[in-house]
C-alpha cells in the first residue's frame, strides 16, 4: 500500500500491471523530421571535486576522466551553467530545456515545469571524503532573494556504503541558533549534528533548511528540485591543493535558513507491493518528487504504465524499453538513466536479466482530494479478492517479494 499524503497522489503509482493505451499517435517536428516520443538517454556532467573518489566507474561504469577525483555525475540537469545534452536517438545533441520546448506536455504530462525548468535535478555522489557540513535555501530565502536561489529538496538512495558509513542530517534536540554559531566559531559543528549510520538500499529525505552532510565510503543516487546553491557551514578543516587555502564558507547564509526543527522527518515510510515477478517499494513521499525502487525478475515482459514523465536509475541488471516508432529496443543497463517521457506510446518493457532500478516522478494534486476515502482496514480485505497482476511472460526464475529496506 502506498502512503496517504492527503490528497495528493504521484503521476505513477501502479505496480508494472499490464495496462492499454489509446490514445492517437503523436509525431513531433524537429528540423525537417519527424519523430516519435521515445526514452532518453544523456550525457552525464562530470564534477571533479575535493571530496570525491573513482567509484563512479567500479560501480557504476562510468567513464571518468582520467587522474582526477570525480564527486558527482548528473545525470539530468536543466541548470542555468549545465545543461544535459542527450546521447542517443534522433534527438541526440539537443539539450534537456530544448526537449522541454520541443515536447511540452509530452515530455512532463500534467507535471508542471519548476519556474520554467525541468523539475528535477538528477545525480550520482561517490563521496571518498566526508563533504562539507551544509545546508540549501529554505522557501523564504528562495523567494527574498530569487534567481539562481531556488528551494532544493533532496532525498540520498545508497548505492554502496563502507562498513562504516554514515551521514548527518539535522540538529540533535536543544540545539538553537546560539549553539550553533558558537560550535562553528569553536570547530565542533559535529558534536551538534544527527550521525546516521546508513547502508545499501536505504534512502533518506533532506528537505531544504535540513543542515547535512555526506559521509565518507558512501555512493548515492540523489534526487532533488533544481537547485544548485549550497551554504557551507563547516568544512573540516579541509584545504584545497590547488590554492592551499580553505574552501569558502557561508556561515551568514547559512544561519539565515537552518531549521531546528527536531520533529522526525515525514515522507520516509517505506511500503511494498509485489506480483509473482516484479516487486516495487516506495521510498520517498515529498512535495517535490516520489521515489521508488523496483526490481523485476529477468525475462518479464510487460506494459509501463505511464500517467505521466519517469527517470529511471538503473543500479543492477539490463533491461529494454520498446515503444512505438522504432523497430528496435532501446537497451539500458547498470550505471544509465533514462526519461521516459509522459506521451510515450505502447512502452513495453522486457528485463534481460534481474534487474533493478530507482524511479523517481512527481507528485500532483489528487482530482479526489476533496472526497472521503473509505475505511482502510475494514476494505482491505475486500479490495485484495479482486485485485490481480498480469503477468505476460513466465520466466524461470523464483519470485523477488523478499522485499526488505536496505540490500
């Protein structure tokens, strides 16, 4: 069962059942030719960065940049300095805010554009050194200041974690703006933070204001608005080679949107649902996006069910997405991500082998939100005689419904 959010439902929310489409064909001009809405691939954008490491390739397979720590790859970005620029297909070379132009609707659905942007920002972080104690812009500083200053809500999936691991998120209880200053000035910010001890498969929600940061030994697949300004609180006392002085700090920025607010944080509650062949989890539950994972056994082959734009991350596996337009598949495997757009027309897709990807879409008002919902407990049992998954292809495999949070 999905979480209740209280009128608000995500674009996507059914477990990979089979469903029709019947919508009329749609063609789209781009030059002199037409084309069919199909999966994008992009380009990722390398970020060499102080804290990062080369697990970008071991794990993932991605082609770094020779002699340099690469801490993010994004995967998709409509940023104002970095734009992705997709890698494959008839579209290949045009950019991700191109494609919003180009396929409007059909590319985001009913979902809404974030201040005329993409709406969301999509990464891998190898974090080989633990990242600098920080925090985002709140709502009310995004809108005093405007521009490039936007809200960024942000959710961490790990991908791999040393025994070790961690990360820290919030203010432990008691902590005010006094205490805080005060441990900056004395260099034992992280006396005052919530450590988290994390691993593989478990996904936290950073909501903007939320002061965190990133441990060292830990890679994660990040979801998050797009926004790319950050306030450095503490940096470890960490000096650049290049310029052998300390990265710059934001401390007044900072203080002006910390949240210590130590209520636990909502939107985490993880829940499953499962057919014979395929199980799907819901991790995250925010205003800003849904992510879920799946995983499907290898040689199911099924209907997506697309109500509106998904990013898939795909951590494990190879699968092939076929739609109509285009005689052969579209394949992925571990390392890519993909956007699939809202309009697609008879997307299938077909798992070469077990596989298992991240999905993250956006949430939109419920045209039901004014309604009563019925009694949960008392319709459950009803509502399971008649519910059923489709399986279209039954492969020899057992069946992945050991669904646990974490690997």
């Amino acid at each position: 069962m999905l979480a209740d959010l209280s009128g608000v439902s995500t674009i996507h929310t059914s477990l990979y059942c089979a469903r029709d489409f019947s919508d009329a064909m749609i063609f789209f001009a781009i030059g002199d030719s037409k084309m069919k809405l199909y999966p994008l691939t992009f380009d990722p954008i390398f970020k060499p960065k102080i804290w990062g490491g080369r697990k970008l390739k071991t794990l993932l397979g991605k082609n770094l940049p020779p002699d340099v720590p690469v801490g993010e790859s994004w995967e998709i970005a409509d940023l104002e300095d970095d734009q992705s620029v997709v890698s494959d297909g008839p579209a290949k070379g045009k950019t991700i805010h191109e494609m919003m132009d180009l396929w409007r609707d059909e590319l985001l659905g009913s979902a809404a554009p974030f201040e005329g942007r993409f709406p969301l920002l999509i990464k891998f972080l190898d974090a080989n050194e633990t990242l600098s104690v920080q925090v985002h812009p709140d709502k009310a500083m995004a809108q005093r200041l405007g521009g490039r200053v936007r809200i960024k809500n942000e959710t961490w999936y790990v991908v791999a974690a040393e025994p070790e691991g961690h990360i820290y998120r919030g203010v432990r209880e008691g902590v005010d703006a006094a205490a805080l200053q005060t441990a900056i000035q004395e260099n034992r910010v992280e006396a005052l933070l919530n450590k988290i001890p994390v691993r593989q498969g478990h996904a936290y929600y950073l909501p903007s204001g939320t002061i965190h940061a990133l441990g060292a030994g830990v890679v994660v697949a990040e979801v998050q608005t797009p926004s790319d300004i950050t306030y450095r609180v503490y940096d470890w006392n960490r000096v650049e080679k290049a310029t052998g002085r300390p990265r710059t700090l934001h401390i007044e920025e900072a203080m002006q949107c910390v949240s210590f607010d130590t209520a636990p944080i909502a939107g985490e509650e993880v829940h499953h649902m499962a057919s014979v062949w395929t199980s799907q989890t819901t991790l995250i539950r925010c205003e800003s996006f849904a992510l879920d994972r799946v995983r499907m056994a290898a040689g199911v082959d099924q209907t997506i069910p697309t109500d509106g734009f998904m990013i898939w991350m795909v951590l494990d596996g190879q699968v092939s997405i076929r739609c109509e337009g285009y005689t052969k598949p579209f394949t992925f495997g571990a390392g890519q991500t993909i956007l699939i757009p809202a309009g697609i027309k008879d997307a299938r897709v077909e798992s070469d082998t077990s596989s298992m990807w991240l999905e993250a879409s956006l949430p939109i008002a419920s045209p039901l939100s004014g309604f009563e919902r019925p009694d949960r407990e008392k319709s459950s049992n009803a509502h399971a005689a008649h519910e059923k998954f489709v399986q279209i292809k039954t492969p020899g495999q057992s069946s992945p419904t050991d669904e646990k949070q974490g690997e």
